[in-house]
C-alpha cells in the first residue's frame, strides 16, 4: 500500500483517536483528524482522504448523518464505522447509506488495521483482480467498465460505492450464473471480513435503486428464491 495513503480519523474522543492513529501509522498511512461531523466534512474537501474512519456516536452530527451528506454531494471515499452497536438492522441502515465496513467497540487495533487494509484492496479493485476478467458491459442502457469502475446508465453517470461495484461486476461478469447470498460474500468482501450474508440483500437493494427502471421488479438484478442473485442482460 503507497505510504502516501491519507485517512480521516473521525472521533470526538481524543484517546480513541490516538489509539486508532498509532495502529494505522505502523502501516505508514498518514493520519489526519476530526473531532465532530461538522469538521470531517470539511476536512474531506480540504484533505480529499482515501479512506474514513468514522466514529457513530457523537454529538449534533453522529456518524451516518455524516456519511448521508458525503454520499448525497457525491462523495464516495469509503468508510469505516466504528460502533457500540452492533445490530444487524444498524448495520443495515448504515450499509443502505453507503458504509463500507464496521468495527465494533471495544476493538482490537490490528482488527481494525486489517479492515482499512481491506477496504482499500476493494476499492483500488486488487482484490476481485485474480476472480473476474476485466472488461466492459454495455446493452445500450447500462453500461460498466470494470477497468475504470465507470458505470452509466442512458449515458448518465451512476455513483456506486466501491463495494456496489465490485458486487454489480461480479454479477455483470457471470451473466446468467446464479450465486447464493455466502458466495458473494466471500467474493466480493473476501476472508477477512466477519459480517452477515444480509449485507449482500442490502447491497443489491441499494444497487437497484440505482440501475433498475422499477427496482420492486428488477429486470438486471434478479432474485432466484431459495437461492441467491443473478444478472440478466436486458435487450431493448
């Protein structure tokens, strides 16, 4: 990982940011700080980080306020929640606002070490690099390249998270193979990740609402009950 790499630790507990500082300089990333939402979002236009770390609870500006007013001025840059809770409904509201990952308090420092590392193999694309073939996708409608992680649809461009593309291109690139909730989640976030296979129900959801004409009756993303997901190219 390039020593240049810059991370945003957000948390309005001056122990919790040092603790999670330490961690992630022994991996030569650079830190910088913020200790309410207010400044994190400042921060991410003045500092432009590759990744945040972001605390849930805190005061005026909790975390998923934070990581909603990211996403709805377009910023994708991934995150990380740390957390007290740790409920799957939590969890799935944070996901639907575009969270790359939790880590749940009290945690280990390597954990959460071995979890930014993760999140950024994801979103350079190293990690699904050895499972699916580069290329593109195009039906006239949606189009997807997997080399520029571009996707548009009727020519207009479409914000995925970095895990919303890796799991739409897995689907894209094995059009009409159908794969159970576990086997996506092995694929697309890989061994070192703990969560549930709901994560992936959430994530195509949230990726239907993106892509889909009527994302209550999909027609690219379709659900093989009793099974799992499928891709379907739609002719038009």
């Amino acid at each position: 990982m390039s020593k240049t790499t810059k991370i945003l630790v957000v948390d309005d507990e001056p122990k919790i940011r040092r603790i999670v500082e330490q961690s992630l300089r022994k991996d030569a990333y650079r830190v910088v700080h913020a200790c309410d939402g207010m400044e994190a979002l400042q921060k991410l236009e003045t500092e432009h980080p590759d990744l945040l770390v972001l605390d849930l609870m805190m005061p005026e500006m909790d975390g998923f306020e934070v990581c909603k007013a990211m996403r709805n001025r377009g910023d994708n840059t991934p995150v990380i929640i740390l957390t007290a809770k740790d409920e799957l409904e939590d969890k799935a509201f944070g996901f639907n606002l575009g969270v790359d990952d939790y880590v749940t308090k009290p945690f280990s420092p390597s954990e959460l070490a071995l979890r930014v590392k993760a999140v950024l193999r994801r979103v350079s694309g190293e990690e699904l690099a050895p499972r699916l073939k580069e290329g593109t996708f195009d039906d006239g409608r949606l189009y997807i390249n997997s080399k520029t992680r571009e996707v548009r649809l009727n020519g207009e461009d479409v914000y995925l998270t970095a895990k919303e593309f890796d799991l739409l291109w897995v689907l894209a690139n094995n059009p009409g193979v159908v794969y159970s909730r576990d086997q996506l989640l092995d694929m697309v976030w890989g061994n070192e990740y703990f969560g549930d296979a709901g994560t992936v129900t959430v994530l195509i959801r949230r990726i239907r609402e993106k892509i889909e004409k009527d994302p209550a009756n999909p027609t690219y993303l379709r659900t093989v009950w009793g099974i799992g997901y499928k891709f379907e190219s739609v002719s038009i």
